[in-house]
C-alpha cells in the first residue's frame, strides 16, 4: 500500500503552475495540468537540472538548465522515450495533495 505524503493545498498551485515538494527526504517535482496534479523526479537525466523549476507547458515541462522535455504525466524524455525520471502517485483529498514515492 503506497504511503501518501501531504506535499502541498491544491491551492498553492494554479493550472499551469510547478514547484518542488520534499517527500520523506527526496525533492520531486509538482505539477498543476488542467486543475489535476502530477508528480515526477526533480533531477533532468541531462546535467541534473531542477524540473519543478522548468517551464510548463501543457504536460511537458521544459529542464530550465538546458531544455530537455519531460512528459509530466509519465516521466519520459520527449526526445528519447527510452530515458524516464520517476514518476509518482499523486492524489487529492479536499485541499490537500498527496504524493507517494512507492
């Protein structure tokens, strides 16, 4: 059974929105796509760049160090589907987001 941890309201997060959350100890990347929220590894595979600190657009977001995409929903590279960051559970009770690493 995953272990759901409180990462965020739903409130600080507008569509369209991102930023880095802390589960038990590791740094993901939380992401708003059209009022539902998604969660991924915060490390690009490239150079190690901050994901939830990139550009959001639609379900891709952009590695602000050095461009490399990222499907938020999946984790997978846009350019390499062979390359993935991790991607997590995500759920919503009320106001309150959930992320569970495993």
């Amino acid at each position: 059974m995953p272990n759901f941890i409180k990462v965020a309201s739903a409130s600080d997060l507008k569509p369209g929105e991102n930023k880095v959350v802390e589960v038990d100890g590791e740094q993901v990347a939380l992401f708003n796509v059209d009022g539902e929220f998604f969660a991924i590894g915060n490390t690009c595979l490239h150079k190690g760049g901050p994901l939830g600190e990139g550009y959001l657009e639609g379900d891709t977001v952009t590695c602000p160090w050095h461009g490399w995409r990222y499907n938020v929903k999946t984790g997978t590279n846009a350019m390499m589907p062979t390359a993935k960051v991790p991607n997590y559970k995500v759920k919503v009770e009320g106001n309150d987001v959930f992320v569970a690493l495993d």
